[in-house]
C-alpha cells in the first residue's frame, strides 16, 4: 500500500526534505526542456559543437542551464543521502557522507558553471 | 486454514528480493523510483565529465559525438530518457501527496502519470531511433 504521506526521515532535516520536493519539481520544468532542445531541435538527433555554441549565445540559455545544474546536483545528492539514511548509518559514517557529498555537491557545481562560462562565452565571441 | 499451508514456501533472499508476485503498485512505484534515481545520478556525473570535452574545442566534441552515436549508447541514452520521465512523473505525484494533495487518489494518479510517460517514451523512441 502506498504510504499515507511522504515525510522528512529521521536524519533528514525538514528543510532538506523541502528542498528535494522543490528542486524536483523545477528540475522537471528545465528537463523537458532540455530534452527537447537536445533530441527534437537539431538536423541530427544530438546538437553539433556549433549548435551548442549558437544555441548558449541567447543569455537565458547559460542563466536557465546553471540553475538546472545546481538544483540537479543538489537533489540527486540529498536524494542519494536519503536512500543511504535508510541503511541506518552510524553518527560518524553520516558525517562522513555529508562531507562527502558537500564536496562533491561543490566541486561538480563550480566545474559545471565553468564549463558553461566557457561555452556561452565561445558562443557570444563567435 | 492450516497454518502451515499459508506460509510461503522458504526462498533465498535473491528470490526474495526479485520475486514479482504479491507486490502491491505501491511497491513498483517505490523501487522504480529508486532504480531511476540511481541511474540518473550515475548518469549526471558522467554526462558533466563527458560535457568536458566542450571545452577542447570542436574537434574533441566531435570525436566524442561519433564515438556516442553508436547504437550501443543510443539505447543506454535512451534509457536515461525513460528513467527521467518515470522519475520525474512519479515525482508528481509524490510532490502532490507530500502535501496532501490527492492522497486518496494517488494509485490512480500513478498509473495516469505513468501512461504519460510511456507516451512520452514512445514519442522519444521514435525520434532518437528513426533518424
């Protein structure tokens, strides 16, 4: 039977759990998006180096594909941290996790905004 | 009835595990759920690192694009398609309900969420196999 309700666990904060609930719910808005532009907009089934360039030019493009990366990053990883809470870590292997994907979470979201700087500034240049 | 004759028969957890019978949606929809997740989080971080190739330059995205136009990673992209329309679906309905909204309902919000996908999923099929 499907649960009355979905709820914060015990180790998720309420904030958190919020913030999963949003994120997703934003995400699905930019993915239909992205999936469009990349399976339904190009002359080929993928966009080409230049289409991708043509297409970062428009500055809604890089801003909208930058939220999408940190509010992907940060539901997959609280999502990934709520699926661990349920094989009942210790205090210290918590601990341990969220550290962990803290710096995960930060290095992947600072190398993807780099990588979209790159591009979008290609894009506008050329 | 004899109590005897209403236990299941003994299993191996792995039997247990992968057994379809007596499962109620609620638990497909649960371990859908996860399955996706996991895969899509798998998926998320080799696409960012993959991405990287943008930044060598055209030649690299280039060569990178010929070596994931093989039908092999065709059908494993399109399984991250389907995985993010089931999960992004079901995870309307699971936003619905963390707040209440249709809870009664939700079996039946699932299964019209998952229609939804599978049409999407054709549409996708379609277009990332006939070309």
């Amino acid at each position: 039977m499907l649960a009355e309700k979905t709820a914060p666990k015990a180790g998720e904060n309420t904030w958190l759990w919020l913030l999963k609930i949003a994120s997703g719910l934003l995400i699905i808005t930019i993915l239909i998006i992205h999936y469009v532009v990349n399976h339904f907009v190009g002359e080929q089934v993928l966009l080409t180096y230049d289409d991708i360039l043509r297409y970062y030019s428009n500055p809604i493009v890089p801003i909208m594909e930058g939220i999408f990366l940190v509010f992907v990053v940060v539901h997959a990883l609280l999502g990934l941290r709520s699926i661990l809470l349920d094989l009942h870590p210790t205090r210290a292997v918590l601990k341990a996790i969220n550290g962990l994907f803290g710096l995960v979470g930060v290095v992947s979201i600072v190398y993807g905004l780099w990588l979209l700087i790159v591009v979008a500034w290609r894009g506008s240049a050329g | 009835m004899d109590e005897s004759l209403r236990k299941p028969p003994p299993r191996s957890w792995v039997q247990a595990w992968f057994d379809p019978r007596r499962r109620d949606l609620g638990t497909f929809a649960f371990v859908l759920n996860r399955v996706t997740a996991l895969g899509l989080t798998l998926y998320l971080f080799l696409h960012l690192i993959m991405l990287g190739n943008l930044a060598r330059g055209p030649e690299a995205y280039g060569r990178f694009l010929e070596t994931i136009e093989h039908p092999v990673f065709v059908f494993g992209e399109y399984l991250v398609v389907l995985a993010g329309l089931i999960h992004g679906f079901n995870g309307i309905r699971i936003a619905l309900t963390s707040f209440g909204i249709g809870v009664p309902y939700q079996k039946r919000i699932f299964v019209a969420l998952m229609v939804i996908a599978a049409v999407a999923g054709v549409i996708f099929g379609v277009r990332m196999f006939a070309v």
